[in-house]
C-alpha cells in the first residue's frame, strides 16, 4: 500500500460560501487518526482579494488561480515521492490543482472519475454564477480562456467519467453529450445499480492512471445537508445517493483501478448541526481508507 498525503485545501474562493474553507482544520484529526498519514496544508492567505467589478463573471480569480498552484506544487512533489495524495477542501475548484497536477506527472495518461451532484463544466462565457467551483474540469480539459492557465497536460473529455450528476445547465449538458463524456444521472445509479454502473467504467477506462474527484453534495441531502451548495431546492427535482451507495462506489474503484490520487470537497462545519455529517464523514474515509489496504 502507498503511503498517504492528506493535503488540505482550504479553499472558499471558488464558491464563496461562509465556512467552505474551515473544513480542513475541523477534520484535521479525523484525517490524521484515520490514515495515519503525512498531513500538508495549502496556504490560503492571499492579498485584497477581490471580486472583479469590470468582469462580473467571475469571481475570484487570481486568489483561486494562485492557490491552485500552490496545491499542484504539493500535490506534484507528493506524487513524485510516490505516495497517493489525498486533497481535502475547501471548494471544488481545489481540483484544478489536483488534477492538473497528475496529468502533469503521468504525461495526460489519466481518467477523471468526478462524483457530484453537479457537472462543474461551465467556462467563463456560461457559467451563470461566476463561481469558479462551477468550473474546475473546464480548466482541467482547457476550454477555458487564458487566464486559468495552470500546468501543461489537459483532460481528454473521452476520459471523464460522472457518477451521481442531478443539477447542471444545459450548456454544460450540451457540451458532456457533444465530447462523448460518460454521465450516470443520480437516477441511474439508483435503478442500474451502482455495482453495475461501476463495472461498466471499469471496463471502458483506457489510461493507466485514474484520479477521483468525490464531491460530499452527490449525497442525498436527508443524510448529508452540511455542503456548501444543496442542491435539493425548486430547480431541482433530483435524490442523490445514499451513503451506502457512495461506500460501495468508492471501494469498487479504489479496488479494481490504478487510483493515483483524489479528492474529498465541500463539507461545511458551519452548517452541520450537532457533527451528524461530521460523523459519516469519517465513516467513509473509514471505507476509502480500508479499500485502500
Ligand atoms: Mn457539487
């Protein structure tokens, strides 16, 4: 078994929700105890960062940016130690670090495995919010303008994988149908079952490396509320996945593919009432954890 790195990210500027970079130093112990693992931080402090009055757009870029390269330098050297770095945000944009940094050092021989209740396929010119955590496998796959440049080798779209998706905006859905990206609504999880939407990835995964992007909001949100963006609300009619469901998908792949690195994003201290999501939290880096054995 390959040694851990838990890095934490904490990052809020990608979403900017009040809390969305404290999860870090409110699970720093669970991390620790539970992987026993070297523990790197990522320094978030950043100047007068500011949202842009004349590209109302987006938000927050040059502080998302620079500490994304600050992540990728961690991320980069804890890959070339050979060990299986472990990012924990903070907001989803923290994968633009992550991830780029692992194309970067297996040469672009990398698949995407991005559970989420969310695509988090915007550009610049779509993306309704100007949340970068909207964002994050845009920058990975380089459609995006020159500005979130980072790194060298881009996201073969063939590449990526969705588990668990119940809110996007049909330009992002557009585009994941237009570049062949394999997309398993919550729904089809729920009917297929997860072994055998698995099963089917594993069996069209063609890079020899694979990264997991696992994002705590594909959960349903009567058993996992303290996330930074719900997204039960009117818009959306979606279930999401049970604990269960997320347990088994991650030991399924953990188990049967190369997985070189992943993430761990958008857990809110702020929001969990009485620690209950603090709690699944550490049952299922209990899961990955032992998969991991
Ligand atoms: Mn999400």
């Amino acid at each position: 078994m390959k040694k851990i790195d838990v890095i934490g990210m904490p990052m809020k500027y990608g979403c900017y929700v009040e809390g969305a970079d404290l999860a870090f130093s409110y699970m720093k112990d669970s991390y620790k105890n539970i992987f026993n693992s070297n523990i790197y931080e990522v320094d978030n402090s950043f100047y007068n960062p500011i949202i842009h009055k004349n590209d109302n757009k987006i938000k927050y870029i040059e502080p998302v940016m620079e500490i994304n390269k600050r992540l990728y330098d961690i991320e980069f050297k804890s890959l070339s130690d050979g060990n299986l770095p472990i990012m924990v945000g903070g907001d989803h944009s923290s994968a633009i670090g992550s991830i780029s940094a692992c194309l970067d050092y297996y040469k672009g021989d990398v698949s995407v495995i991005w559970i989420d209740a969310h695509t988090d396929i915007h550009n610049e010119k779509t993306s309704p919010s100007g949340n970068i955590h909207g964002m994050p496998l845009s920058v990975c796959i380089g459609r995006c303008d020159q500005r979130f440049d980072i790194g060298s080798y881009k996201l073969d779209p063939s590449n990526l994988f969705y588990i668990g998706i119940r809110s996007f905006e049909i330009e992002e859905i557009n585009y994941v149908h237009e570049n062949n990206i394999t997309c398993y609504m919550d729904f089809q999880v729920i009917e297929r079952k997860i072994n055998n939407i698995v099963k089917e990835i594993i069996k069209n995964i063609k890079t020899k490396y694979v990264h997991i992007s696992f994002d705590l909001d594909c959960i349903r949100e009567d058993e996992f509320n303290a996330v930074n963006v719900c997204v039960n609300n009117e818009y959306v009619d979606g279930v999401g996945l049970s604990i269960k469901t997320v347990k088994k998908a991650l030991n399924m792949l953990i188990t049967n593919l190369n997985v070189c690195s992943m993430d761990i994003v958008e857990y809110n201290p702020l929001l969990d009432v009485d620690n209950k999501c603090k709690k699944k939290y550490e049952e299922i880096l209990l899961e990955i954890k032992n998969s991991l054995e």
